[in-house]
C-alpha cells in the first residue's frame, strides 16, 4: 500500500470530509487511479486514514486557478504567489510556475 504524508493542520480537514483531494508533485510512488492509500500525519509519523485514488489530472502550478482549488477540494490560497510559496515550502526551491502538479481526488475507506 503507498502512503501519503499530510501536514498537521490538513489532518481535521481530510478526516472532516473538506479536503478530497491532494496535490503532489514530483510523483514518485507513480500514483493512479485505484491506487490504496495511508494517509500519515508528517508531525507524528501515525496513520490516521486509508483512502482510495478515485481520478487523477495534471496541471502546471503556473496554470492553477483558484477555481481549481475549489472544484477539485484542495486547500485554497490567496493568490498564485502564496500558492508557489506554498509548495516551495513543502518541496524545495526546485518548485516554479512549470512544475507539473498531479491532482489526486480520493475518498476514504473503513
């Protein structure tokens, strides 16, 4: 089973049914539909949920609207920048407006 790290505050809105998808870049684990997930807290190492990939798109960060990140239940930033910065913040300086995003949409298991 492939796992998934989330940032603390992530976990209430994952588990609440807010947040319904993630985006990763640089996908290594080569996720797709389909795929089982852990999802695991990053501050704690602990498991706090299972899920299943259920559709999968791809779009350059520079191409993402804030439309975007309601349709496809993301977390929302204020503007672009604070999107890059973002994303910077979790992946390194290696991150620009070209990067390719891979917008996972999931739901949870028992």
């Amino acid at each position: 089973m492939k796992t998934l790290k989330f940032a603390s505050h992530l976990v209430p809105l994952v588990l609440s049914g807010e947040k319904t998808s993630t985006w990763r870049l640089f996908d290594e684990k080569d996720l797709s539909v389909g795929d089982e997930l852990t999802f695991i807290n990053k501050a704690t190492g602990e498991e706090f949920a299972k899920a299943r990939v259920t559709a999968v798109r791809e779009k350059r960060l520079g191409d993402i609207t804030s439309e975007d990140e309601v349709k496809e239940g993301n977390e929302r930033f204020r503007d672009a920048t604070d999107r890059l910065r973002a994303y910077k913040g979790y992946y390194g300086d290696a991150v620009s407006d070209d990067t390719v995003v891979k917008m996972l949409k999931y739901e949870l298991v028992a």
